[in-house]
C-alpha cells in the first residue's frame, strides 16, 4: 500500500485491510503465512511522518532441532517515524545517510507502508525457535523424531557409555 505524503502533510491517512504477504519476502523461516489483518495511521507531526499500525496473523515456522511444523498465532503493535527529505547535494546525500537508526529517511514522496509491516513481522521471528523447551530433536542416525519414538542407535550409545563407566569405575574385586 502505497501513500503520498504529500497528500498525508495535508490530511492523515487512515486504513484497515487484509494483505497477502509473499512468505519468501518476509522471512525464509517461515513456512506458511495467513493474510495478514492490519489497520492503522499515519499522519505529519513536524518534522516526521507518524506511522503507527496494529496487525495479527497466524503462520507456521519449524523447530530448529526436530523440525516439525509450529503453528504461532502473533499480534502486535508497531509505530515508525518517517524523515522526507530531498537531497539536493551529494554532501547532503551523505548527511542524510548519517542520521540517526530508528528514524526511516525517504527521499521520494510515495513511500509503500507495507514494507513496514514485511519488515516487522521478519523481527519476530525468533533467531531459534522451538516446539518445546524439552524437544530431543532427531537421531543423528536415523532421522527419527525422538519426542515421540525411540531407536536403537539411541540404545547403542547407552550400552557403550555403561561399559566405559564399568572401567572407569574397576568394580572391585572383578576381573
Ligand atoms: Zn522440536
Ligand atoms: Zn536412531
């Protein structure tokens, strides 16, 4: 969704809609993504553009050790400023690159609020995400999901790590 600020400067903008977000566009750890509900405004307050949007959807990310399918239901609340300024000098190009994180600096006058939205729904994702603070994860062996069977290999290692602790230990008077 694209908005003039020219016209914002002069009356704000308010919407609410249901947009379809490409999964591949807002982060690669997302399996699947609903259409995305957001409504919100923006509007001048000198010297910035105020956004500020409400939005909720539901996707489907994978645990990062079994990787089976997590379904999340999300919502939140986001607000950005927004600095319009035409540079008209390579000096002032480099001035501008030097302001400060946080305020977003456009120089053209349509500015696309959704990649506003793209951009939030990417910061949620958690860097590790997990079914559960418990998940085993998969046998390295053979790829069985651990949190609901068990395998040989699994039982393999139990049995070596028992005999290593018998000699470490030298039972008494055995052998
Ligand atoms: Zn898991
Ligand atoms: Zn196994």
């Amino acid at each position: 969704m694209k908005i003039d600020l020219v016209k914002v400067k002069l009356e704000p903008v308010n919407w609410s809609e249901e947009v379809e977000l490409e999964k591949g566009d807002v982060s690669p750890d997302i399996v699947e993504i609903s259409t995305v509900s957001w409504k919100g405004k923006v509007y001048y307050a000198y010297p910035f553009f105020v956004v500020e949007f409400d939005y909720s959807y539901s996707q489907v990310i994978r645990c990062a050790r079994c990787l089976e399918d997590i379904s999340t239901k999300e919502k939140g609340f986001a607000r950005y400023l927004i600095s319009w300024e035409v540079p008209y000098t390579e000096e002032e190009n480099v001035r501008l690159k030097e302001k400060d994180l946080g305020v977003i600096v456009v120089t053209d006058r349509f500015f696309d609020l959704t990649s506003l939205l793209s951009d939030e729904i990417e910061m949620r994702v958690p860097v590790k995400v997990l079914c559960s603070e418990s998940c085993k994860g998969i046998c390295a062996k053979c790829g069985v999901n651990l949190n609901f069977e068990s395998c040989d290999c699994e039982e393999e290692i139990d049995h070596r790590w028992i005999k290593l602790l018998n000699v470490v230990g030298g039972k008494d008077g055995s052998t």
